[in-house]
C-alpha cells in the first residue's frame, strides 16, 4: 500500500532519537513518488516544552511514558529527514516546526 500524504501532529518527540529515524524511513518507503509527509514538532528553540513533569513525579512508573525524549532543531530534523531521502522544506521557520518532507 502507497499513500500521497502522510501525516503527524506532536509524535516526533516522544520518539527515541534512533526510532524517530525509523520512523521517517518507513513513512518514506510507504510514500508513493512526489508525495508528502506533513510533520509538526515543538522546536527545541522555544522550549522544553514537555510538561509530563508535572503530572508525573519522578519515579512514577516507565521514565518515558508522555514525556519528549528528544526535541529537534530545524537543522536536526534536515539533516535526519534527508538522511533517509527526503527533501525538506520549512513552510514555517518559528521555533515549532512544521515540516514538510517530499519524497522524489
């Protein structure tokens, strides 16, 4: 199955930093030629912006559960997204990203 577009909204983050690349890779493989995978991410320019701190106190069951285990850059996410044959473009270069990834 191929699909055009590809989608995610606040995913990237609470990904490990190598499954984030997995990631990226599998939505590239399933994407057909010219497609486009639409990705929102909160920049680390603007934050921290994981609040699961404050509802999960240290110690509380799994360390991850909610939290952002990496935020990227702009620059970060180029350089992983092209890593697995992406060309990215920035529709939006605030400190959250919306990137727009297309596959040749």
């Amino acid at each position: 199955m191929r699909f055009d577009c590809i989608y995610s909204n606040d995913f990237l983050e609470h990904l490990h930093p190598d499954d984030a690349k997995l990631h990226l890779a599998e939505a590239f493989r399933v994407l057909r030629p010219g497609g486009f995978y639409l990705c929102y991410t909160p920049g680390r320019g603007s934050g921290p912006h994981d609040i699961a701190k404050a509802f999960y106190p240290q110690g509380f069951g799994f360390p991850a559960c909610g939290s952002h285990l990496k935020e990227f850059t702009s620059r970060e996410l180029i350089v992983l997204a092209s890593s697995v044959g992406f060309i990215v473009e920035f529709p939006d270069k605030k400190a959250d990203i919306l990137a727009l990834f297309r596959k040749v």
